[in-house]
C-alpha cells in the first residue's frame, strides 16, 4: 500500500512542466516498466496508459496517475526518465524554480480511484470530465503549432537539437571526421507520398510520409545542414535528382553530406511515383570516390525508409535466461592484391612522389528502418499521423544524443529503440509486430556532427 500522495514540491515541480512534458514525454515500454519495477504504476495503470491512441494522451495519463502514487513516484519517474535517454525532461523537472518563470501553469487534473475491486480506473464526475476536455484541447493546440503535416496531436519530438560543449569538441576532434564548416553540409530529402495510380496501382499512398520529411528538414537544418526536400518523383526523376545533387560545387567547401530516400522498395531498390524501380547500389555508386572526388574522404551519410521486402516480422516471444546467439563470427575474404603496385609508373620510372589511392567506396554510412537477411527482407512500419518509426527513433536520438555521440553509437540506440516497439492494433495482423532496424559502415573514423558549435579562428 502507497503512502498518501506525492510531495507537495513535486507536485508542483510537474505542474509548471505539465505543458512540455504531454508534448514531448515518449511514454514507451521501457518506461512504464522501470516505473512498474518500483511499484508505482499497477499493471491495470500500465495498461490504461499504454491503450492510449496517441503519445500525448499516453503522457498525459501517466500524469494523471503520478500525484496520487506515494513519495517515491517523482523520484522514480526521473529515474525513468534518465533510464529512458530523456536526460533534458529530467533537466527540467529537477532544475530550480527560480530559473522556471517562462512556462504557462496547467493544472494536472488529479486522478480519483474507484474503491477497492477497481484498483487503477478513474472515476471522472461531470466537473472532471469539463476539466479533462479544456486540457486535452490547450494540449492539441499546442500540438499544432509544432508539426505544420500532423493531423492531430500525436506529433514527433520537437525539443531542439541539444548544443555540443566546447570541452567536448576540443577532447574529440583530432581522432575524428572534420566537422566545423558551417553548413555542415548539403543534405537532399527524396520523400515519395503519392504514386501514379494507372502506372503504380499497387503502391498505395505513404499517409505520414509527408511528417517524416518534414521531420527530416527540421532536425538536419538544426544540425547546420542545407537541407533540400523533393517529393514525388520518378525513378528517373530521382535519378536526375542525385545526379544534379552529387555535381554541386558546395561539396568542397563543407565537410560531409547527408541523402534521405522515403519510398515503398523492395530489397535493394526503392520505387518512384510512376512504379519503376531505383537501384540503390546506383545511389552509392554516385557518392562514391570516382564519381563524387568533391567528397573524398568526407562522411557521406544515408538513410532508407522503405521496406526491403513485404513479409511483417510478428515478433518472437522471449526466453529466460542469458541472451546468446547462433550466429557464427565471420570475414569476408580480403578482395585486394597486396604488392602489384602500379605497373606502369615502373615502366616509366617515375620516381615523383605517387598519389594517394582510395578505394572505390569509403566513408559512408547507411541506416535502413528494416532488415535484409539471407531469408527475410522485412517490412518497414509507418504511423499515418506520427510517421515511421524509424524516422521517428533517428529525430528523437539525433536531438538527444548528438551532442556528444558519434553517429554509428546513434545508430546503435536506433536500433535498440526500434527492437522495443510493437505495434498496437487489437484485431489486425499489425497488433504487436515488430521492426528491426539496421546499417551498415565504411567509416574510417569517428562521426561527430558537434551540434551548434562553431570553432573560433
């Protein structure tokens, strides 16, 4: 049995948050169970806020439920927060008072329990239910403001990009990528919506593609790059489209690029509008080192939205015991020839100082929001209002992690933030599937996007 409620300072403390905190809290899994784990949420509460439609409904819920859970309950929600990688939620709620006079007072309506037998339901009198219908609309007003393409409140993180100290630059930019110019870089966002519907019958309309480019343009754009949306092209539209980006003469004066491609695909290619196919082996062949010498040697960046196949991963129920795996350790065999050297510099004794060799393709990097296996090519999951999921996780853990995280770690978190999502759709085959994320590397370094700092000459 919980002491009576919580304390009154913090109480308050979530009050004056109560606005950011139902915008930008992601009530996930992983935190309703670390705050299960601490006997503050009962299974019945866990389970009335996951069934929530939307995340600021989920946040809002959970508000509700925390003033009456005891002493401990905002301590351990901070704790969750921390545990969570919601590190500037926790810097709000456990900062001073005093350095808090900017945000709007709203009141968090107190959640009343049945008696015993109902332990967790809330009972809403005709005055509560007044009270809950005024803040639910301040919170979709807000909503609004903040994603333009969001059809209602459920819209994806928008804390701004949090700022790299200069400690932390100065500790880590000899071992890594130069990453100072300002642009960053170029950054080209192909995001197809809508396809032909007589040369592509079967590709249906991306509802909440629209959001994930958006979302794309804004956190890039925070993150210094140039950033240039396209939407609904052809493959041979896209085609035109990479090729006009990899000639522009800005690549040698900034020092990475970055191209978001959002499309149905299959496995190794993604669609255009009118239903053809673009290869991707052609995208990073286009950025390589002899067909984008502008960009030797920088970072180029890439991620794929679009599924690689149309099989739905439903999921497999976990085991006790130690995680372990079958897979075994391998290599590929090394393609190169050690010792040929350049046969007709011999021939003409040049003995002027050789130019430095790069292989054909370095330096990239790519996130795909699902799996290519030797079995499985998997499908990607995508939210009509929110967006994907994959697109949703990369914005989240950009604006959190950059800061002092280099960008294959980032991918890292993505996919462990992706291995925890399930679908929730009672009744379909979408209900409680799962995604997998994955990328791949031929980075030689590094990968700091050192957000918001500018060296000083």
């Amino acid at each position: 049995m919980l002491e009576c409620g919580m304390l009154e300072r913090d109480r308050r403390a979530l009050r004056r948050r109560s606005n950011i905190l139902i915008k930008q809290l992601v009530v996930d899994e992983l935190l309703i169970q670390s705050l299960q784990a601490d006997d503050i949420l009962t299974e019945s509460m866990a389970e009335s806020i996951m069934a929530e439609q939307t995340s600021q409904k989920r946040s809002w819920r959970l508000l509700l439920f925390l003033p009456k859970r005891g002493p401990r309950a905002f301590s351990s929600f901070c704790s969750a927060l921390r545990e969570t990688e919601q590190q500037h939620l926790y810097d709000l709620l456990t900062q001073s008072p005093e350095k808090d006079g900017k945000d709007t007072p709203v009141e968090i309506i107190q959640p009343e329990e049945e008696p015993e037998g109902n332990t967790g339901r809330l009972v809403m009198p005709t005055t509560e239910k007044k009270r809950e219908q005024s803040l639910m609309c301040n919170v979709f007003v807000c909503a609004a403001e903040s994603m333009e393409f969001s059809l209602d409140a459920d819209s994806p993180i928008n804390t701004p990009v949090l700022p790299c100290t200069p400690d932390f630059y100065l500790s880590h930019c000899h071992q890594s990528y130069k990453m100072n110019s300002s642009p960053r870089g170029l950054a080209l966002v192909i995001s197809n919506v809508t396809f032909d519907p007589c040369a592509a019958p079967d590709l249906d309309p991306r509802k909440g593609g629209e959001v994930d480019d958006e979302v794309l343009r804004k956190v890039f754009t925070e993150l210094d790059y140039l950033v240039t949306v396209h939407r609904d092209l052809t493959a041979q539209g896209m085609r035109s489209c990479i090729e006009n980006f990899c000639r522009r003469p800005d690549h040698r004066t900034v020092d990475s690029c970055v191209v978001c491609l959002l499309s149905h695909g299959v496995d190794g290619a993604i669609y255009g509008t009118d239903g053809q196919l673009l290869q991707l082996d052609w995208v990073f062949k286009s950025f390589d080192n002899a067909h984008c010498p502008l960009l030797q040697n920088k970072p180029k960046i890439f991620f794929i939205q679009a599924c690689r196949g149309e099989e739905m991963d439903c999921g497999v129920e976990q085991i006790d015991g130690p995680a372990r795996t079958c897979s075994p350790c391998c290599e590929q065999l090394d393609a190169g020839r050690e010792g040929q050297g350049d046969a007709h510099s011999r021939q003409r004794g040049d003995m002027g100082r050789p130019r430095i060799k790069l292989p054909q393709r370095s330096d990239m990097i790519c996130g795909f929001a699902s799996l290519k296996g030797q079995r499985i090519c998997t499908a990607a999951m995508r939210n009509t209002k929110r967006g994907s999921w994959f697109i949703q996780e990369l914005n989240t853990t950009l604006r959190l992690q950059a800061r002092d995280t280099h960008l294959a770690d980032i991918m890292v978190q993505v996919n462990r933030r992706i291995k925890e999502r399930e679908g929730y759709a009672p009744g379909t085959a979408h209900h409680r599937c799962k995604e997998m994320s994955e990328f791949t590397s031929s980075l030689c370094k590094d990968l700091y996007l050192f957000p918001k700092y500018q060296p000083q000459y």
